[in-house]
C-alpha cells in the first residue's frame, strides 16, 4: 500500500478496538515469567561463554596467554581475533566487536571462553592473560572541541543549517543570550543485558537474540560473519528494553556464533553488566552554545545553536541541534554540528537521539531568556509558535498543537499559581518552584511489512519481523489487525521478531507502533480485499464486523470463508512524499514542580505533568506507559544520569547499577498524563505518529528549569546534582 | 569465582578456629558483599565458613541498661527493633537509610561493619588500586573522585567506608565484641575499629586474621532528638555524598558523625563543643585537616549545610 495522498475516513475510523486502553496482549506472559527471553530459550546442550573485554582503551595486544584458561574445568574453546578468521564489519557498527589485536576502546570484547556451565567460564576468563601495549588516545569532549570537524550529512541532515543573516539579527537583538549547555554521556541500562543463544545446523546459523531491528540485525550478523544472509534465521521475540541500546549487531550476537562454531554446540552469551557500558554504545556527550535574540516584545528574531559532539573515527555527531531547525519562529538562524574524534565507546542512538539532549539545552535557554524579557516562559513559547517549517516556511506542519499543549498543561497544572520571581516561595526546609518545558520529537516515516493469515476457526494471525521492546507492539498490532479484519481481539495471535517473517520498520526513533501497524493495516486491506472476492462481494460495501463479513443481505462468518485451507495476504506500507510536503512532528509540554532543600539542595521531583499531540493515540494505556517511562527517564537526565569518564585512561568509571544511577521509585512520586485529541491524515492511514521519545524530549529542562524557579539557582551542566550548585545556594538558616 | 571449600560452624570459638587454620579462609554471613567481590575476583577466599547458624542473631539488654546486638542480627530486625527505636533511633534511621529492603534483610550487623569500599577503581580489575592489589597505585585520586573521601586520606588511597549503620553505631559510642581462635574475647570500642587507610589500605579494620565479631554493644540510651541526615544523588539505593548522625540534647549539647567522608565514620568530639555556636563553627573543627580532591572539595560545604539541616531539625522538634 503506497501512502500518498492524506488518509481519509477508514475502518480505523471505528474506534472499536483501536483507540482503547485495551490490556498488554502479552501482559499475562510477562508477569508470569513465561515470555522466554533470549537467555531463557530451551537450547539443549548448550554452552555458556563468558565476555573479556579490553583493559585499556586504545593501543594493542602484544600478548595473550590461553594456556590456564584451556586447562581449566570445563572449557570448551576460547574464540579471539586469532583463531576466529576472518570477519567484516557490520554495517551498523562504528568499531569492530571483537577486538585484537588493535583494540578500539575500553571493554571492546577480545575474547570468548566457552564452557559446560557458565561459572566455569567466568572463572577461566580470569586465567586468560593478556599483555598491551597503551596507545595515545583522545578522551575529553571539551579539550578536543577545537579540533572537531564538519560531519558529512547524516541521519540528522546537514551539519550546518542557516536562514536570514544571524550575526547581524542577533548583534543588533535589544534582548540577548548567548549560553552554553553541557550534556553528559549516557547509558541505557535497560533491564535485560544484551544477550544471544546461537546454533549451527552445518552451514545454518539460528540466533536467539535480543535485537530492536531484525533485519538490520540479521544483514550484518550475516556480513561480519561473511555468510549468504539467507542462511541466518534470527529470533528476538521478547526484548527486555532497548533504549536504542538494541538497534545493531552487537557482541553478543557475533561471540555466541562464533563460540558455538568453534565449540561445536550451542552457545549462549549475555553480556555482564559491568562490560556492558564500555562495550556498547551510549548516548554521547554534548557541548551546546545556544545564542537567542529576541525583541522588547518577545518575538524571536535570531536563533543560533550550535553542537559539538564526539565518536570513533567513522561515527557520527549526536544531532543535538534538529529540534531548533523546527521548533521557534525566528527570521534569522543559524544551527551547526561538529564532531571531535575519541577513543570512548562507540556512541550511537539512546531514545529520542538529538533531541532529548537538544531539548535538554534549548529549553533551559528558553528559560532564561523568557527572564531576560520578563515573560512568563509559557507566554514565550506561545508567542514564538509557528505553524510551518521555519526553514522551508513554504513546508507546514502536518500537525502542531503545542500552543494548545502548553495552554492545557498550564491549566491544569495550575501554573498561574507559580511566584515568577525565583527564590521566593519557601515552606519550611523546601524551596518549592515550578518548570515548564516545550517538548518536541519529530515523526519518522518507515516502510513496514506484515504477513496475515485466516484459518477456519476465523482466527487471523499477523506476523512481521517487528520487535516489542516493552512498548506495546503486540497489543498494537493486535488492535489494528482486530480494528481492519471487524474481529474480537482474542482472535488475533500476533507473532513478532523472527527473520522469516516479512521486514518491518522495527523498533527505533519512536517510529515503531505507528509504522508496523500500517503495514500490518496494509497486509489486512489486502486481506479484505481476498475474503470480498472469494464471498463474491464489491469490496467497497462489506462491512467487516463480529467476525463477519456483510453487504446487503448477504452475511457470511470470515471462519466459513476461510475454509480449510485459510486466506493470507501479505503487504507494506510504503510512504510517497508526505513528510517532505509537510513536516511531521510531535509536541507536547512539561511542567514539573520540585523541592529543593534549603540546606542541601537535594532536589525532589514532587509532580509531573505531560501533555501530548502525537496524532491518534492507539491505546491509551500503552502511550501512557511509554511517556511516563520516558518523562522518569527526564528526570534521570536531569537529577542523576551521567558516565563519568576517566579522561587519563579512556573509560566510562561508573559502569555498573550501583554507580550509574537512575531513578528509583521514590524520586518519581506523582506523574500526569494527558493527550490531545488529535488525529494526523499526513502520518499514515492509522492517522497516529510516534509517542515513545516524545516524553523524554524537554522533560530533564523542565526539571532543571524548576531547579530554577526553587532555588534561584542556574545550572547549565547536566546533571544538576547538588556540587554543582551548593556553593550559590542562599544561606538556609 | 575461584572455587572454594565451604563449612557450616558450629560454634563462634569453632569458627574462630577454622578460620585460622585455613589461611585464606573467610566467615560469610549475608553475602550481600562477600559474593559480589568473589565473582570479580576481588575477595578469593578458598574456603567459607558459614556463620549464620550460631545464634548470633539476637538482641539482648545488658547489665549496664544497654543493648547488646548479635553480628548476625539482620539490618531489617535491627531497625524495626522496639527499643532499637525508642531509645537509639538514630542507628534506626541509619540502617533504613542504607542499601535497599531485599538487601538490609540479607545484611548482617558484622557484614555490615566489614563491607568494604564502593570505589570503583576498587571493582574494576583492570584499574590499579592499593586496597584491591597493595603497591598497583590509585586509580581514583587522579581519576573521578567525586564521592572520595576527605578527611584522614592518604597518598595510597582516598577511598571512603560506605556503611551507614557504622557513622550512628559511633555517635552511639558503640563497642565490637570478638572472639579469636584461643577462645580469647575482646571489645573493641567502634572509634578503634576502622583505620585509615595509611601506607596499608588494604587493611580497613584492627581485626586479626579468624577474629569474629561476635555482637555489637550499645551503652545505655543518652535520650536526645537523634536524627540520620544522608544526602545522596537520588532517594533511595545509592551511597551517602556526606551523611550526619546526630544526637541533640535539648541544652543543645550533643554528638555528631559523618559519614561519606572518609575511610571510616569521622567524629570529632573537640568539634560537638562548639554545638551550641551553630553548625559552622562545628563543620570547622570537624573539617580540620581535610584533603578534598577537585572534585569533591564540594564535601565541605555540603557537611555544613548537612549539620545545618540536622540541627534546625533538632531544634525544630525541641520546640
Ligand atoms: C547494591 C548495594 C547497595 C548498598 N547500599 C548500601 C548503603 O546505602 N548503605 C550501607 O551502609 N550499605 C549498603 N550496602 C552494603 C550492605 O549494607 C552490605 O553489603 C551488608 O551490610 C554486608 O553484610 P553481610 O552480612 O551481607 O556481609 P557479608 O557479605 O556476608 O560479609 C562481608 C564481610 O564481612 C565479613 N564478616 C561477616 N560477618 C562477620 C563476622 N561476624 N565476623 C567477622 N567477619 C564477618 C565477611 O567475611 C566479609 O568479609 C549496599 C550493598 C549493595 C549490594
Ligand atoms: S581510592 Fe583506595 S580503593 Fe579507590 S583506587 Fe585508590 S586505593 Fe583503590
């Protein structure tokens, strides 16, 4: 199905199934333990390996001493770069995954030893003794800033865009700031690591594995490897959150092959947790200058943000700036990215990459320059609003409702009550203040194929290589699929994340739910159009309902028309040029109050609220979870979250749970939801856009703009942790 | 993990014993810090002696009014303890203050005292670290060392004890009850107990090699408004930047320790003088001498704001 032309009224438009807070289709699998994860796959007779990482950062391997480690109790083999032969790169990987002897970064994984149980495995990793030799490497953002360079366009556009003359609008702007922003590194640290069981059949390679975009997975486990695609058959059903942590090949992936081939059993690998942060990617840091003009009256005349970044030699810039192209009026702009080479890890996608730490900057700036003009920072975005690109203002939204999110959040939240002046509004040991933040993710367009099939029970099962990495994809699909066939939904059965299933969008940049939904909505049209045909109907007057199929007076069950041998159809969604006619985006705004202590500057999220234009939203109860994780994941950006890194030695310090600190139950206690009715005809025929990245996109500013508001304190490096500011907090006593 | 020979002792005397006559040999209790250290190979005891089962897990008044606790006695029991709360509520606070439910259930009050440092050069085997391998270097002083301590470091090593529990068992003036192999017993009062880390980090305690704690004693209650401030970067599961145990007598004399500060818990009895002219005056006594890195010189501030805290709330539920 070729998506072109603005959707117009279709059987989504019923709202039976779809829209509803309907339960997580696989909710009962998950909280009874049974939804088999990676790891957990009953492969019988396999093997555990165990990952070693590199010890140093960049340089190489002079020597690596297997001995101990082979004569040890239950070792199966030891996979290197030595012995494994050749391997390429996968496509979607910025460093090799198996290192050696040039090592890339810190943890890049070295070796696998493979035994009959896994302790046996992690106590022979302890007896492979490797010697290096250090090589000179460049660790610290901010001393290589001047040494960065343009990126070529990437998946973030242009490095540099410009409209209008800046320099002049912002040198002549009666009312100006010119800020810098720093974000930290960050980690995903979803709950289940990454992790793969892998088994050869002779030249066959089956994976069990837990991978957000199997077809991109499949293709470079595939190339690295050097086999014919076809010949891998990879399974990720189930994905303990991913957090973009999951979208590439990984190691895991590659040693579990390559151990279970030189064992000749099946291996099973999960990454430890302590490895996982050096060896995967992460969330890069940012440098961000932000330069805002504006007149007495508020309006925005120029807007400049520029954006330095780090990567391996290969990677690319976090794209810290997209949101600021798109999101304020402004005749004069002018935004730039640059990216400085290191020697950390990889850095690559976490959730709403570019914008989560783009909004993190530039609605702090927001902040402070609605001060600088004596506006209250609501008023300031409504005023500054536009309704079309700002940098192609012949390219409207196909949506844009933040006025009306601020306006309702502001309502609600009871804003009005906030004392605009910071400092002021202290009750007993708290300062109390008030955040606001615009939040902004864009809607990304990807094709999505699904398969369906009627069997004679009349119940319809969907597949499609799309993954559920926590989301909701299952309910989803399962609502849309239940919305286009006019079934119940326990007659859905959907099958997810196996590479034999037709390719989908995968999940990834918030596009997922509304994507492999329209292919799978696609897949069902097609359907219908089977079922009219064999009933001997004009497809254009049955009416799909009750599990039945209807036009005048003829009515016949889809079971009945099924038959023996069943009715499938497969199909995808494809987009025409919608998204470049209109700019796709979601809005939304934040508002945060806090309490910070007076004495220590502890800092209390005391309530939350979101509101959201994201198009159709297609279960309520699903979008909310995805947002209000996102906003708990705000907070973390904005209280806790960071890599330290060590700049003598390369490395991400805090790599594990106890010091990588993310929220816990007790900083979130109150969160808020509410979403716009809205509809969007530009994004797809389900008229939804993305919602999972949205949350996050202005939450961690809100926060720091209630910092603010509390204590009269400004901090513009994240995360506002109390040592950043302790030594400006007024006297408590 | 090295593989280890394993034994359920049936006396503490016993396990005093077999401690001693395994070199390398080590009691576990809760294992909640133990078992880690083992996996990474940081602590590779090739034998365990399991000491849950001696009937250390009770808590008992004592002659003199106060209560003696046993080593095994849970964090969780020990906090919920009526008299516990009543009468030493800032060992109370302290407790809850520390790890997590799951973790103060499986923590004992001698793993407890003998947990050692959350530096992560120290869990990192790739790092030098005098504590984890005397004479590699230190990581951390050079490195990220935001939560090291201040106070009483050394060239060697600027890691701090992490235990909660221990900075209110020393404004308690708590005392250690051991037992050695000969079946000799010994207090220990909880100021001796920990040293600082010297040329010799590795050493954290005075214990002798097969020394067991056997109990923990507390001296008859003091009274006083007894409060636990812990600041840390979220609410909950994290170690202390800089935490306070306070006890405050409504003449507003009284005692304080800090935690997050140092290699053990830091208390300064010349500072608790200079009570009654506010926390600032406190804070400079307590902070003499002190050595902050770049990165944690905002320890400083933080322990006067803290003492700040816990004093207008002293004050406040005084009125
Ligand atoms: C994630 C995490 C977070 C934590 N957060 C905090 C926190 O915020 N605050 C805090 O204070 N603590 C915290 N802890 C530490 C926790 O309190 C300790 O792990 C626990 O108290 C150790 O007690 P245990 O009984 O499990 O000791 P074990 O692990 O069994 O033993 C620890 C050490 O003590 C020795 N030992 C045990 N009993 C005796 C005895 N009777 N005599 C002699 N030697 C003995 C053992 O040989 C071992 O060397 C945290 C731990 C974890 C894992
Ligand atoms: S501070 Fe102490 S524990 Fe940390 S690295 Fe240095 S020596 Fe090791």
């Amino acid at each position: 199905m070729k998506f072109d032309t603005p959707a117009t009224t279709n059987p989504i438009d019923q709202l039976k199934v779809v829209g509803q807070p309907v339960d997580r289709v696989d909710g009962p699998l998950k909280t009874t333990g049974t939804a088999p994860y990676a790891y957990e796959h009953p492969v019988p007779d396999a093997a555990y390996g165990h990952v070693i990482g590199a010890a140093i950062a960049k340089g190489r391997i002079t020597s690596m001493d297997l001995a101990q480690a082979r004569a040890a109790p239950g070792v199966l083999a030891i996979v290197t770069a030595d012995n494994a032969g050749k391997l390429e790169k996968g496509e979607h990987n910025t460093a090799t995954l198996l290192g050696g002897p040039e090592i890339q970064h810190y943890h890049q994984a070295i070796a696998l030893v493979v035994a009959e149980t896994f302790e046996q495995a992690r106590a022979a990793a302890h007896l492979v003794h490797v010697e290096y030799e250090r090589g000179r490497g460049a660790f610290d953002l901010a001393a290589e800033k001047g040494s960065s360079i343009k990126p070529k366009p990437g998946i973030g556009g242009e490095a540099d865009t410009a409209v209008g003359d800046f320099a002049s609008a912002f040198a002549e702007a009666p009312v100006q700031l010119d800020a810098t922003y720093t974000t930290p590194d960050q980690t995903h640290v979803m709950m289940e690591p990454h992790a793969s069981i892998a088994k050869w059949d002779g030249d066959r390679l089956t994976v069990w594995t837990s991978n957000q975009m199997v077809a991109w997975g499949t293709k470079d486990l595939a190339k690295t490897l050097g086999i014919p695609k076809e010949n891998v058959h990879l399974m990720s059903p189930y994905i303990g959150g991913g957090f973009g942590g999951k979208l590439f090949l990984r190691a895991d992936v590659l040693l579990a092959a390559l151990g279970a081939r030189a064992a000749k059993r099946p291996v099973k690998v999960a990454l430890q947790r302590a490895l996982m942060i050096n060896n995967t990617t992460h969330r890069p840091a940012t440098i961000q200058r932000i330069r805002l003009g504006a007149a007495k009256d508020g309006r925005l005349t120029a807007i400049g943000h520029e954006s330095w970044s780090g990567d391996l030699p290969g990677g690319e810039p976090e794209t810290a700036v997209s949101q600021t192209r798109l999101l304020y009026a402004g005749a004069n702009r002018m935004t730039s990215m640059r990216l400085a080479v290191l020697d950390l890890p990889e850095g690559n996608a976490l959730r709403a990459p570019g914008e989560a730490p783009g909004m993190m900057a530039l609605e702090i700036a927001m902040d402070e320059m609605a001060e600088k003009l004596g506006m209250d920072p609501v008023e300031f975005r409504l005023l500054n609003d536009t309704q079309v690109d700002p940098e192609h203002p012949k390219r409207p939204f196909s949506q844009r409702h933040l006025v009306e999110c601020l306006r309702k959040g502001a309502d609600h939240f009871g804003w009005a009550k906030r004392t605009a002046r910071p400092g002021r509004s202290r009750k007993g040991r708290w300062l109390t203040g008030l955040g606001v933040a615009a939040a902004f993710c864009n809607n990304l367009l990807m094709k999505s194929a699904a398969r369906v099939r009627l069997d004679h029970r009349g119940i319809l099962t969907v597949e499609t290589d799309m993954t559920d990495i926590g989301t909701g994809s299952y309910t989803v699909i399962a609502q849309t699929a239940a919305e286009t066939m006019g079934l119940p939904l326990d007659k859905v059965v959907v099958r997810l994340g196996d590479s034999r299933f037709p390719v989908s969008c995968g999940s990834g940049g918030q596009w997922g739910g509304n994507n492999s939904s329209s292919g799978v909505y696609a897949a069902c049209i097609k359907l219908r159009q089977a079922i009219a045909k064999k009933a001997g109907i004009d497809e254009d007057d049955a009416v799909f309902s009750d599990g039945h199929v209807t036009a005048g007076s003829k009515r016949m069950t889809l079971a009945e028309l099924a038959g023996e041998s069943g009715l499938a159809a497969e199909d995808q969604i494809e987009y025409g040029d919608l998204a470049e006619r209109y700019q796709q985006s979601t809005f939304g705004a934040h508002f945060v109050e806090v309490a910070v202590d007076a004495f220590t500057g502890e800092t209390h999220v005391r309530r939350m609220l979101a509101v959201c234009a994201a198009g159709r939203i297609l279960n309520p109860k699903t979008a909310r979870s995805q947002v209000i994780g996102a906003m708990t994941m705000g907070v973390g950006a904005a209280l806790m979250e960071g890599l330290h890194v060590d700049k003598r030695r390369g490395f991400f310090v805090n790599h594990d749970l106890a010091s990588y600190e993310v929220p816990v139950h007790a900083d979130i206690p109150h969160q808020e939801v509410i979403f716009l009715d809205e509809t969007d005809p530009v994004s797809s025929p389900l008229k939804a856009k993305g919602v999972g990245e949205l949350g996050i996109c202005g939450a961690a500013a809100a926060v720091a703009n209630a910092i603010y508001n509390a204590s009269g304190v400004r901090v513009r490096d994240y995360p506002v942790t109390l040592d950043k500011f302790i030594d400006r907090l007024p006297e408590a006593a | 993990m090295k593989a280890f020979t394993y034994e359920r002792a049936a006396s503490p005397a016993e396990a005093a014993a077999a401690a001693t006559r395994r070199p390398g040999a080590k009691f576990v209790a809760g294992g909640t810090n133990l078992l880690d250290l083992m996996k990474l190979e940081i602590e590779t005891p090739v034998h365990l002696i399991d000491v849950n089962g001696l009937g250390l897990d009770k808590i008992e008044p004592t002659a003199e009014g106060g209560l003696r606790i046993g080593a095994l006695v849970r964090n969780t029991d020990l906090a919920a303890d009526e008299r516990v709360r009543r009468d030493y509520g800032v060992l109370s606070r302290a407790l809850m203050a520390g790890a997590s439910g799951q973790l103060r259930n499986m923590a004992t009050t001698g793993g407890n005292l003998l947990q050692r440092t959350r530096c992560p050069y120290f869990y990192d085997t790739n790092q030098p670290c005098n504590k984890r391998v005397p004479g590699s270097g230190c990581g951390a002083i050079d490195g990220f060392n935001r939560q090291h301590a201040i106070l009483g470091v050394s060239e060697a090593c600027i890691a701090t004890h992490p235990s909660d529990m221990a900075v209110a068992l020393r404004v308690l003036d708590a005392t250690v009850e051991t037992i050695r192999a000969d079946g000799e017993r010994r207090t220990i009062p909880i100021a001796d107990f920990h040293r600082l880390p010297g040329d010799t980090p590795h050493i954290e305690t005075v214990l002798r090699p097969g020394e067991l704690i056997t109990a923990v004693t507390l001296p008859p209650p003091v009274g006083g408004t007894q409060l636990y401030h812990k600041v840390r970067d979220r609410s909950s599961y994290a170690f202390a930047l800089v935490s306070v145990a306070a006890i405050v007598q409504s003449d507003g004399s009284g005692r304080v320790a800090l935690g997050g500060v140092a290699h053990k818990p830091w208390r300064v009895e010349a500072a608790e003088a200079e009570l009654p002219h506010g926390a600032a005056a406190v804070a400079k006594k307590l902070l003499e001498g002190a050595k902050p890195t770049q990165e944690n010189a905002f320890k400083l501030k933080l322990v006067e704001r803290t003492l700040a805290a816990v004093l207008a709330e002293a004050k406040g539920a005084r009125l």
